[in-house]
C-alpha cells in the first residue's frame, strides 16, 4: 500500500471506523513511516480547527419570513385549486357550454339587428323632416306650401 | 396553538406529507426545527447573509413543492440535504453578485489565504474570531463536492453513509473526497 493510501486508514482512523485488524496495520505502519505520522498528526489538526469556527446563528426575523412566503404559496396554490376545481366541475358539458353561449350570442345579434332598423329609418325621416321645419314650411308637403317664396319675390300675388 | 403542540409531537416524515396537503402549522414546526441548520449550510456554503437566507426560503418553497414526492420510509434528513445542496448550487450560480465564491472558480487551484503572523504554535493563530472567519473563507473556497462533504461532515455531524446517500455517492468516495478537503485545507491554511 502506498503513503497516500494510509491516509483513508488514518481519516478512517480518526472516525472510529477502522476495524482491529486494519487499526493494527496503520499503527505498524505509522511506527515505521515518518510522513504518515506527520499526516495523522496534522489532520487531527485540522478536525480540531474546524471544530473552533463558531456555529453561525440564523438572523431573528428568518424564521418568520420563511413561513410567510410559504404560506403565502400554500394560500395561492389553494384559491388556484378551488378555481380550478370549481371549472373542472364543468368540464363534461363545456361544448354544451359553448353552443348554448353561440345561440344566445346569435339570437341577440339578430335581435339588435331588428331593433336597430326601424330606429334608423325614423331618425332619417326625422333629419329630413327637420330639414324642413327650418326652411319654414312645416305642415307643408305639397308644392303649393313653396309659394311664399315665389309671391315675395316678384312682389305680389299670382 | 393546540394543534401546533400535537404537531411537534410528530415526526418530520408525517409532518412532510402534511406540509404537501398545505398544513400550515406542519410548515410552522418543520421551519422551528430545520431552518437553523439550512442557514448555517447554506452561509458556510456561500459565506453571503443574504444569499443564505434566499437559500433558507427557497429550500422551504422546495419542500413544500416537493413534498408529495417524499416516499414514506425514506430518510427525511437525507432528503433534507440534498434539497438543501441543490438549491445551494442553483441559488448561488444563479446570483449576480457572485462574491468571493464562484462554483466556475472552485473546479481550478483554490485561492491560497494569506499565512498569518509567525507563532510557534500554529493550531493557536486560529483561535481568534478573524482567524475562524479565515478558517471559513477557506472551506468557501473548497471545490464543491469536497465543500458540501466537510460542511455535513465536520459541521452537521452527518456520517460517510448518509453524506454519500445526499451527493448520490458511495462512501468510499464520500472519504475520498473528506482526505483531499483536509489536504486542501491545511494547504490554505498553511497549517
Ligand atoms: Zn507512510
């Protein structure tokens, strides 16, 4: 075995991992090799430097911050699925749904269609009638009611 | 109040699957009891407050996301874990301000940290709180895989098996890569 091979005994080692017979090897083997008792050595040193870094505390408002953000996904995700559900509901007759709207949508656009015609022809009727009305010969209609215009022209009468 | 007592009562596996049917106190009792260990991951992972607390949230939202996904029987700390790594690595590409740490800078030679003023005992120039934050700058600087073994390891007290079940690892690789971290980082520290 290798110098860098011992060194998983030696981390094994140092884990309380090695079983008697490979514990008995290592420990041979370290009486005989200068670098890997240096090795051993200089990871139990560093195990107990990582151990002497503080354990870093978690800010005070973490906690709380957290459980809202959660909880405001738990409450969106819950109104989704109710939306979701109540939709689903009708899910079997959606092309019932949809023809009936079609129909519906259809009979009112006929039915506007209907209302609408006779209000245009009146509001066409009314334009010209007030047409006259401002030419003064309300109540008129036949020729006779232009004569006005021909009598004060000319002076007199027919 | 009543319901949160029952609720500490219980496990975390049944708080889990609580947690995936919107039980609000279930999240209450799993955020008291694990949110102190993500944060203390994730800011030895990053060394960045801030992120570290965006990794505590997000790996709350992934819990609650993930957790009808959890099979019954299975560790819930392993789980845990490996969520919490997971979003570690994501958060910390995805950050713009990627600081001392950088996963692209990790795979290359770690940044050596400055030796500290002669003592005749070395283990001793560490003892004060400026050499414990150099003692985490050079975890931070660790590549990846070797960081997130000594963090579970060395700081979570997590055994090879359960470190090797979180990286999809075997445990002679999880000791393999605990070796070269400590190599690594007596290096760094010029131990
Ligand atoms: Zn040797």
């Amino acid at each position: 075995m290798s110098c860098r091979k011992w060194q998983i005994q030696i981390y094994r080692l140092h884990e309380g991992e090695l079983d008697r017979e490979s514990e008995a090897a290592l420990l041979q083997h370290l009486g005989t090799c200068a670098s890997c008792r240096a090795d051993a050595e200089r990871f139990s040193q560093i195990d107990r430097v990582l151990q002497r870094v503080p354990e870093p505390s978690m800010p005070p408002f973490l906690a709380e911050r957290i459980v809202t953000r959660v909880i405001e996904q738990i409450r969106e995700d819950s109104a989704q699925s109710t939306l979701r559900r109540f939709f689903g509901s009708f899910a079997y007759f959606r092309p019932a749904v949809a023809g009936t709207i079609l129909i519906l949508g259809i009979g009112l656009g006929v039915l506007t269609g209907l209302n609408l015609s006779p209000s245009i022809n009146t509001r066409s009727a009314g334009s010209s009638y007030d047409v006259l009305t401002l030419a003064g010969i309300e109540g008129g209609g036949s020729d006779s009611s232009l004569d006005f215009i021909w009598t004060d022209a000319d002076g007199g009468g027919r | 109040m009543a319901r949160q007592a029952t609720m500490n009562a219980q496990s975390d596996e049944d708080l889990i699957q609580a947690l995936g049917n919107g039980d609000e106190n279930a999240l209450r009792v799993l955020v008291d009891r694990h949110s102190a260990a993500i944060y203390r991951f994730s800011i030895r992972f990053t060394g960045d407050e801030s992120l570290a607390q965006d990794i505590a949230q997000e790996v709350f939202l992934r819990l609650y996301r993930h957790a009808r996904r959890f099979v019954p029987g299975t560790l819930f700390k392993t789980w845990l874990f490996t969520i919490v790594r997971n979003t570690s690595i994501d958060l910390a590409r995805s950050y713009t301000y990627r600081k001392a740490y950088s996963l692209d800078e990790y795979s290359q030679e770690p940044e050596r940290t400055p030796p500290l003023d002669a003592d005749p005992d070395p283990e001793e120039r560490y003892l004060s709180e400026e050499s414990a934050h150099r003692v985490a700058q050079a975890v931070q600087s660790l590549p990846e895989k070797q960081r997130t073994a000594v963090i579970l390891r060395y700081y979570e007290g997590l055994s090879a098996r359960e470190i090797a079940g979180i990286m999809r690892s075997t445990v002679a690789s999880v000791e393999s890569l605990l070796v070269r971290a400590k190599r690594s980082l007596l290096k760094l520290l010029e131990l």
